[in-house]
C-alpha cells in the first residue's frame, strides 16, 4: 500500500538579499548541501537562479572563473557573499539593497538542477 503523507504547512524555501550577499534558508540551502561552488545567473522571466557545482565541474576549468561563486553552508541557513554580484544583482532587478533583507520565495528545478529565486513575483513581506 502507497501513503502519500500530507504535511500540515506546506514548507518554502526563502532567500534573503542584502547588499553585501544572498542568504538561503534551510529549506532553500538543502540543494547545496554538497556543492563545492555555485553560479549565479538570471533566467529570461528576471528570476535569479543559482546553481550548485561539484569540485569535479570546477577543476575541469571551463567555465569562466569569474562566473563562480562561495557558497558558505552552515546548520540552518547558506550565504552566498559578494559585494559585486549583489551590485549586479541590484541594478538587474532594479531593486535597492541595504542591510534590511529583502525576502523571495525559490523553487528547485530538480530536473535542471537548479534553484530559482522568484524575484520576478513581489518580495515577501515581513510580519
């Protein structure tokens, strides 16, 4: 027999932004729980999405060096610091960053092997 248990509050990751890094939750953080470095991008719907890779991906050497980013995996949240990113990040998205977060919700893609920050929705709102 099959059970499919349901859970009485469906569980979401967040990611919060600062001006000085990206911080992940512990449901968000799950994904990268082995990764060695991440990259960071934006997809064509202006969500950003972050991508784990192994040690084995990054010696090979051919992705672009500067496109590879720490991540720093802790118990209960992952950061991801680096002034510049967040810049890039900030001007993308047009959004002011400071050291008050601003909070989405993410969704991992599984299948792509990625998680995706839902900044293309509205941040979510504290309280």
């Amino acid at each position: 027999m099959a059970i499919t248990w349901f859970s009485a509050k469906e569980r979401s990751g967040t990611a919060s932004f600062y001006s000085t890094n990206i911080t992940l939750n512990t449901i968000a953080s799950v994904p990268f729980e082995y990764a060695y470095r991440v990259q960071v991008g934006i997809d064509d719907k202006g969500n950003i999405v972050i991508q784990p890779l192994s040690k084995e991906r990054v010696i090979r050497g051919d992705l672009d060096e500067y496109a590879i980013q720490s991540i720093a995996i802790k118990k209960t949240y992952s950061r991801i610091s680096s002034t510049p990113l967040m810049k890039r990040i900030s001007q993308a998205l047009s959004i002011e960053l400071s050291d008050t977060p601003v909070k989405f919700e993410t969704a991992w893609d599984e299948r792509e092997n990625i998680l995706t920050i839902l900044t293309s929705k509205e941040p979510i709102k504290n309280g």
